[in-house]
C-alpha cells in the first residue's frame, strides 16, 4: 500500500502515525514538506518551495489564498516528476491548512484524499472575537470569512477527515461534517507520568521538587491566545498571598496566533513592563527540550492552563498526563477534557482573582484522587489508541502489522 504523507511542517501533527507506517513492511511510505520542514529518520522527504510569495498588489483579503495556490502549485510539481515514473499513492493523508493538496486530486484522481481538518474560522463564537482587549474589527471578520475560501475548497476535496476534537468538529459546516471523523493524533503517556523524586535546576540555580510550592504554565509561544496576559496580571497577587511559592513559565517569544504587540518587542517584554515581579521567583524557561518539559510538570503542585475557544493544546493533555493539578480556562475546548472539581478545576478566563484563589487552593490542598482521574482522562488521547484510530481511516490491515 501506497501512503503520501503532507504537512508544510512534516512530520508535524503527523508524528506519530508516520512512526506507526514507517515501520510496517506492506506500507510504501513518502513524506512532502517544505525545505524548512525538519523531517522524521526513515522517512523518505520530499522537500518543495513555492517560487515566490504572495504579489503586493494583490487584495489583502485574497493574500493568504494566493500564498495557498502558491503552495499547491509547489507541491504539484514536486510529485509530477514521480507521477510520470509510475508513482500513484492509494492514500494521501495532509494537512491542507497551507494549500498543499489543491491540486493532488488533479495529479491522483484514483488516490483517497484525508484531510487532517484542525480548524475552521468564524467571526463570532470562538476565538477571533473571545477577547475585548483585542476587538474584532468589521474588515478583520471579512478577511477571516475569505480566508475560509481555502478549507471549504479542502473540505469539497477531500474523502474524509480528521478532526482532533468534538468541537473542532462542530465548527466545521454542517454540509461536510458527516466525513469528518473525531481523533486526537496522540501524546506520549506512557513517557509521562508523576515522580514524587523529580527535581529542576532553574536558570539562576534554584532547585525545585516535587511537593514544593510550584506554580507551572506551558504555551509554545507566551501570547494572549494561551492566556498569558491573564496569568502575568494575576501573578503579583499570587506572590504576595504565597510568599513560598515559585513559578515557572516554559514558552518562547515568538507569535503562533493572533499578533505581537505593537509597543513592545514581545509579549514577556510588555506585561513585565506593565506587571514587575521578582524574576528570583518567577522563572522563565523560554522553549526548552523534552525531558525539561516532563521535569517542569513533575514538580508542579498547580498547572496553569488558559486559551481562548481554540484549538486544544497537547501541553494541557500532557500535564493530565503527568497527574498535575491543572487550573484551566472554562473555555469550550477544555470543556471537552475537564470537569470542575473532577479531573481539574475551571475557572472564568478573565477572573485574575478567581485564578489566584484555585491556584492557592491547589497549592494548599494536592488531592490524589484528582490528580489521578486527570491521569485517566489523559490515557483517552494515548498515541496507541490515536495511531489505530488512523490505520482505521486510511485502510491500513491491522492484520499486517500484527504479522
């Protein structure tokens, strides 16, 4: 069996069921990304580059579909060259999110085209208008509804998708959302997990422990998106009211959704400026390996996790995963995996004083059995379970792997 995967940043959500293909002797697998992609060992990778950007003098609304049909036009003519020797895939699966498969089902019209749909943008209900510090304009609700051009073009396209959560199902019209199939891509479980043993040196030679008052938050980039000009203004009365306590924040500076500030070279820089704390008790990691991330939740008495209605991030499953007691924002994608006072507590996004009261009662009150129902939320989302879920959708024999 024939299966191309394509992701701009390969393997990227990918990961996991290109490691479960790779390894399979009836798989014939290719991989498609972008020069910059950083590729998986043992997977053969396709690099393209599309041969320019977007024109300046083209509509800001249409900008980022030109840049689409730039992108699909690169990956067209990296794979024609294979198409003329023979090479026909039985199965494609892609995250369509930058155009890359416009044009597949014109170069493979017998191949079977999976999307992996991750979202689909709205003006109002989710996050574009969620934050009244950052209204939503007229004109910025007009480029979202055009730039939707796109993923209705992939949705019409495409035989089947997957969607890594119920609600980033619903979002989808409802026109297309019977072949469009609900399955997280997976984290690693069984590689987290709680140690009562663990310890973290910190950037100026602190240490800190498990059982220690420990306040953690985990984004990819420290952005309002993730909630982290909620968290920085609540962190002043934190540190007063727990003069014991201290706080690590894993995030870079950089900006993976919505915009950078306009007054500052990043967001750190700015709610620093406009919320000065003792940076001896609050640490800031920047992006840092794997096994810091597990040592960073290990020592966790209280997980913070925030994010508007958005997609829903690995770090808050990965935390569930690693028993920390998460404090989350009651915001529909955390809905889906957290009940108050269940497996985690939910508190209003905007309520810096709510935040400040469930994180002292985390860190005044460990509560095992909520640590560990949070465990077993977490297993749900286990790579195993994600990687069948996918073999199912793409019509890989499980007879084979077994064999």
């Amino acid at each position: 069996m024939r299966v191309l995967l394509i992701h701009q940043n390969f393997p990227g959500q990918l990961c996991h069921i290109a490691n479960d293909l790779k390894a399979r002797p009836d798989v014939e697998l290719l991989a498609v990304g972008r020069d910059t992609a950083p590729g998986l060992p043992g997977v053969r990778l396709l690099r393209y580059r599309p041969h320019r950007g977007p024109h300046p003098a083209t509509h800001p609304y249409l900008l980022s579909y030109e840049d689409a049909v730039l992108h699909g036009q690169a990956v067209l003519r990296a794979l024609q060259p294979l198409a003329g020797r023979g090479y026909r895939p039985d199965v494609i699966l892609a995250h369509p999110g930058w155009g890359e498969t416009l044009f597949l089902k014109d170069l493979f019209p017998g191949a079977r085209l999976i999307h992996y749909c991750e979202y689909f943008y709205h003006g109002r209900g989710a996050d574009a208008d969620f934050d009244p510090e950052f209204p939503l304009s007229l004109d910025g609700a007009a480029r979202l509804r055009a730039r939707n051009a796109l993923h209705l073009l992939n949705l019409d396209n495409a035989d089947a998708g997957i969607c890594p959560t119920h609600w980033q199902h619903s979002l989808h019209p409802a026109a297309y959302r019977d072949k469009l199939h609900v399955a997280h891509e997976g984290i690693r479980t069984e590689l987290l997990g709680p140690d009562p043993k663990a310890a973290l040196t910190l950037p100026n030679g602190r240490t800190v422990r498990a059982g220690q008052k420990v306040v953690t938050y985990v984004a990819r980039n420290l952005e309002p998106y993730r909630g982290f000009h909620v968290l920085m203004r609540a962190l002043p009365a934190l540190l007063r009211a727990e003069p014991d306590c201290q706080v690590v924040i894993v995030g870079g500076d950089g900006v993976s959704y919505g915009n950078a500030p306009t007054d500052a070279a990043n967001w750190r820089e700015k709610l620093l400026r406009e919320n000065p704390m003792d940076l001896n008790r609050v640490h800031f990691l920047g992006k840092v390996p794997y096994d810091v991330y597990r040592k960073v939740l290990q020592v966790s008495a209280a997980h913070v996790y925030l994010s508007y209605p958005f997609v829903l991030s690995w770090s808050l499953l990965e935390a569930m995963a690693s028993g920390c007691r998460v404090v989350a924002s009651d915001t529909a994608p955390v809905r889906e995996v957290m009940r108050d006072g269940v497996n985690g507590h939910l508190v209003g996004f905007f309520d810096g004083e709510a935040w400040v009261e469930r994180v002292r009662d985390a860190l005044r009150d460990d509560r095992p059995a909520m640590r560990q129902q949070a465990r077993l939320t977490a297993e749900r989302f286990s790579v195993l379970g994600a990687q069948a879920a996918y073999r199912s959708l793409l019509g890989v024999s499980e007879l084979a792997m077994v064999e």
